[in-house]
C-alpha cells in the first residue's frame, strides 16, 4: 500500500520533472491538428515525410538523438497513419479529439461570398497553400515566443459556426488587444508574403525554415516587406481588424509540413499575457 502511494507520488514528481524540462522542445500531442515527435536512430541520414510532405529535423544536442517533426493536419481521421523515416516507415496512433464549438455572427458576405468574392478567395487559397507547402533549410529549432500579449480570446481548433452555419476549424489561435499594438516575429524567418486577403485582411506570413510558416493577419497596418529577414521579437505590424474579424485581434496560424498545428505545441511558455499584465 504505501509503496503504491510511494510509487505514485514518485511518478508524478517524474512527470512534473519532464514536462519543465521538457517545455523549451516540442510537444508530442497525437491528435488532429497536433505534433508528432519521432527519435531517429543514431546512424539516420536522409528524409522523413508525412502526407507526402517533408518533414522538420531537428538536433536538440550532441549527446541526444535527432527528432524527426510531423505536424498533423485538423482534417487527419483518427486512427493509424504512416510517416516515413527514410526507407522505413512508422505509424503514428492519432487519437480523436473533441475540440469545443465556438458561434459567431459576421457579415453576411464573409458567409457566403458572391461568385466573384469565391474567385478571389479560390485565387489566395492557391498562393497560401504554395507558401504552406515550401520547404526551405533553416537553422535548428528555437522555441517560439508570443507574437502578442493579450487575452487570448479563441483557442486553436475550435469548430465554428458563421451566422449558423458550419465552416472551417480554428485552424490559428486568436489573441485580442486594442488597435495599433505592435506585433513581432514568433521566431526567426524571411517573409515571404505579405497581402490584404478576403478573409485573413492583412497579413504576413513569415517562413521560419523546414516547412514551419507563421500567418499574422487581420492587422492594422504591415510595417515588413516580402524578402525581409527577421529575428524573434522584431515588430511585423499593428493589430486591426481587417478582413474577417468581429473586434481587434491577432489571428496566428502556425503550419508545419502543410499541416496547421495547435502553435502552443511550440511555444517555449504557456502563457501569451506579458509579465506586467500578469502581475497584480
Ligand atoms: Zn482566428
């Protein structure tokens, strides 16, 4: 009895032990719109791929062996599916996960777009998803920062309702705070298009290296060009509230392989409120 209780007890300092070490390195969460983490053996050179995308390898140090990353998309079914470790391949358990609803009222024209709107937005889908889709080397890994501190007002991968009906998921985590506060660079990268886009207003989306893309949008105003180089940290624009949106926000979506992740699954801290705000 006691050496259960001991057991436990030790278990849990264990896991409390991992998870703050843990914290700085990518999190595992094997569910749609999440993050797998593959160990790759000592000797592995060459590509590991998922949904017939490349995949992020990372070498967290000397001693440790290199991780091999797969974002899983919001559409993946549940259930077995294959990465490619080189010539190997390995299968990955994704679990089901009920993500909360979330109802919104909105203009009728970010509902249901007239022909003309759904050409235009048809026209953005394409160039987004080739910015999605590109795969350019990149340093190793670096934890991401906060682009914003606010409230975080919608979390990643809610199922939403506009005006009543049912559209995309969440696919970004929104973080709300007044009109005209700077906005910096989740992490190092080039932008790589920058736009005023049907839904997303504007935005800018930045290329971090090896398939890991930020999109900021619904911004005030845009203070970077496509082709800038940027540290973490350095300011890429305002908060607005262009395109479709209900108040001032940020809308971040973060995309690993052409999959858009939970971006907390990369964030070296939980939360996105700066510690003056947090403080008493
Ligand atoms: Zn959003």
């Amino acid at each position: 009895m006691t050496l259960t209780i001991l057991r436990i007890a030790l278990t849990t300092l264990l896991c409390q032990t991992f998870l703050v070490q843990a914290s700085a390195l990518p999190q595992q969460q094997l569910i749609p719109g999440g993050l797998a983490v593959l160990e790759l053996p000592a000797n592995f050179s060459g590509e590991a791929r998922f949904n017939n995308q490349p995949l992020m390898i990372i070498r967290p140090g000397p001693q440790q062996p290199a991780l091999a990353l797969a974002g899983i998309p919001l559409s993946q079914k549940p259930g077995p599916a294959t990465v490619q470790l080189g010539d190997q391949p390995h299968t990955l358990n994704i679990q089901p996960h009920a993500y909360p609803e979330q109802r919104l009222t909105v203009q009728k024209k970010h509902v249901n777009p007239d022909p003309q709107q759904l050409a235009r937005i048809r026209e953005e889908m394409q160039r987004m998803l080739q910015v999605y889709k590109s795969f350019s080397p990149a340093p190793d890994f670096q934890a991401m920062i906060w682009p914003l501190h606010g409230r975080e007002s919608s979390a990643f991968g809610l199922r939403r309702f506009f005006n009543g009906e049912e559209r995309n998921p969440h696919s970004g985590l929104d973080i709300a705070a007044p009109t005209g506060t700077p906005i910096v660079a989740p992490a190092a990268g080039t932008v790589v298009l920058t736009d005023e886009f049907f839904f997303n207003g504007n935005s800018v989306f930045i290329d971090h290296g090896q398939g890991l893309i930020s999109m900021l949008c619904h911004l005030h105003s845009i203070d970077v060009k496509e082709g800038s180089e940027l540290q973490a940290g350095d300011v890429i624009g305002t908060v607005g509230a262009t395109g479709r949106a209900t108040g001032p926000h940020l809308h971040w979506t973060v995309s690993l392989n052409n999959a858009r992740i939970d971006p907390r699954l990369l964030l070296a801290t939980d939360q996105p409120h700066s510690p003056a705000v947090a403080q008493p």
